[in-house]
C-alpha cells in the first residue's frame, strides 16, 4: 500500500520536529517547511537520513509548489514565543494570515486533510476559566500580543471558511503551553529559562509577582492528541494541553527543587497583556478524541532537565 504523506509546515521547530519523528515512526512520508527563522536544523538530527523524511526551505508566506500526491497539510509554522513575536511582529503576522491562505490553497489543490495549529491565546486574557472551546476570548487587538493573537484567530477564520466554502476537511487544534527537549535555550518562554537559569546558577527571572498561572503539557502527550485529531472526523476547534494549572511561583520551585539549584529570584516588569490565568477545558478532547494527557509534571521537567544537561 502507497505510504500517506504528511506536509509540515514549521516542521523544524520545537513541536513541527517531535511530529516530524513520530510520523515517520507510524510509516508516514514527511515533506517539511521551514524558513528558520526561529526553527533548528539540529532539531532534525534524528531522521534527516531518513528515506521518507525530505526537507525544503522556504517560507510559507510565500506560494507554496509542491510536485506529487500529499494527503495531510499540518499548518505548524509560526513564531510562538512572545518574545519571538515582539521581534518579528510583521513575520508573525504574515505567517498566521499569508502562510494558512497558503497552506490552506495547498490542501485544496492536493485534497489533503488540513490541520491548523492554533494556541490558547485566541483567548487572550481570558475573563472565563476554564477555557473552553466554546469562549470567543478577551484580546487587545493592538497591543504587543496582538500580532499573534490576531493572526491565529485570522487563520481560524480562513480555516473554517475553506471548510465551509470549499468543503475542506479542516481541524483546528488550540495549543495550551506545552514544553519539553528541543526548546531552543534562548527561546524566552518560562520553562526553558528557568531550566537554564537553574542550571547555570543565575537568578531565575519572574515576571510580575508570578502569581500568574499557566497549565504545561509535556510535547509527548500534545503530539498523541494531534495525530488523534489528524485522523479524526471532527471540524471544530479541540483544546489541547495539561489540565493541572500552577502559579509561575509553583513552577521556580518545582525546578528549583528538580535541579537542585541555589538559585535566587530575580523579579521583572510584567510584560503588556500577559494573561492572568490559563487553564483548558478539555472535555471536547476527551470525547471525541479519547485523549488526555498522562505525563505528570514533574516527570516531563526532569526528562527536559535531563535532555538540557546532555
Ligand atoms: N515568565 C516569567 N519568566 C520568564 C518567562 C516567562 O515569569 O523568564 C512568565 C510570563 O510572564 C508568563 C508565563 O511565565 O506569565 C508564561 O510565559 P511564556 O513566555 O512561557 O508563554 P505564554 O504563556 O505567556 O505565551
């Protein structure tokens, strides 16, 4: 039988790269794009001999012309950082509105499945907690966040209309904050700095007073729930992400703990419009995908803080 093929966009990146090589673990072809602007060519270490596996580079703001059958567009590509997007705002933008035009114009022309990787922050700073998927969100439209916050809910937008006007077999999948091996060490979100900081004995840095809460999902658990909503049958947007919910302050001492670090506080300003609290309900995905993450907390930091000291 003729392997599926499977097209990622972003597919260098921190979650595009774990999906790359689970795919190709389930017997999948994989084409990916990456225009390395934040993506790592280490990332794809593991499997760039791979027969199955092939590279190109190219930003996917741009056309896309791709020669040969696909079945399956997964629309990774985006800088997902806050810090990655206050840089490169317009880049961010243009990837979330161009890049899933694009990617979506590929999935017609190919009719192939698409998947859309939107985030939790079509939420914004959320007013109902939990989320659910049914909550239109609080964004400021103008603000340091919004570049972002815009385009995925811009890409949403364009996703469900290809749906609905072309018939398209559209997902759309709203990432909670996921961690794990393979974040760059300069990729500004909490995990990989505290887990960097501890390691090297600097002052870890929080921003505010870090009452502010957040809920990690470790990547293994996030890419089982992906590929669940690949081969689904369901349209909708699904939440995906780690329940259990903990305050900044919670998470310095779990690492500080898990490492074994003597490293001091060190509290910053509070960056514009970060959100207060974030929490999935993930209710949705427990139906119609039988999904829920397994990987305790504590057991996902120390596999990161093992693969970062390696
Ligand atoms: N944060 C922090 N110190 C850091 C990086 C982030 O206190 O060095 C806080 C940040 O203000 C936010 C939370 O940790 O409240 C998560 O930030 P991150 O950049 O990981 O992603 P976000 O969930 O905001 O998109």
């Amino acid at each position: 039988m003729r392997k599926r093929t499977v097209l990622i966009t972003g597919g260098a990146g921190f979650i595009g790269s774990h999906l790359c090589q689970r795919l190709l673990g389930e017997d999948y072809r994989v084409i990916c794009l990456d225009n390395f602007i934040t993506g790592d060519r280490g990332n794809l270490r593991d499997f760039s001999g791979n027969k199955d596996f092939s590279l190109e580079v190219r930003d996917v703001s741009n056309y896309i012309k791709i020669p040969g059958k696909i079945d399956y567009v997964l629309h990774c590509a985006s800088l997902a950082s806050p810090k990655d997007y206050k840089q490169f705002p317009i880049q961010t933008l243009k990837v979330g509105s161009l890049g899933t035009h694009n990617a979506l114009g590929l999935a017609k022309q190919k009719k192939a499945v698409f998947l859309l990787f939107s985030t939790s922050e079509v939420y914004g700073d959320p007013l109902e907690h939990p989320q659910k998927e049914t909550y239109w969100g609080h964004v400021n439209t103008i603000g340091e966040r919004g570049c972002y916050d815009e385009s995925k809910r811009f890409a949403e937008a364009i996703t469900m209309a290809y749906h609905r006007k072309h018939k398209l077999d559209t997902k759309i999948v709203r990432i909670f904050n996921t961690y794990g091996p393979k974040m760059r060490k300069n990729d500004g979100r909490v995990v990989p700095n505290f887990i960097h900081q501890a390691l090297s004995g600097k002052s870890l840095t929080v921003y505010g007073r870090g009452g502010q809460t957040r809920s990690f999902c470790y990547i293994d658990d996030l890419v089982e729930g992906i590929l669940r909503l690949m081969l689904s049958g369901y349209n909708l947007p699904v939440n995906l992400g780690n329940s259990r919910e903990c305050t900044i302050m919670q998470l310095v001492k779990l690492i500080l703990k898990l490492t074994g670090s003597q490293s001091r506080i060190d509290f910053r300003k509070l960056p514009q419009d970060d959100p207060q609290q974030r929490q999935p309900d993930i209710t949705r995905a427990k139906k119609i995908l039988k999904w829920e993450p397994v990987v305790p907390l504590e057991d996902g930091l120390a596999r990161t803080i093992s693969w970062v000291r390696g």
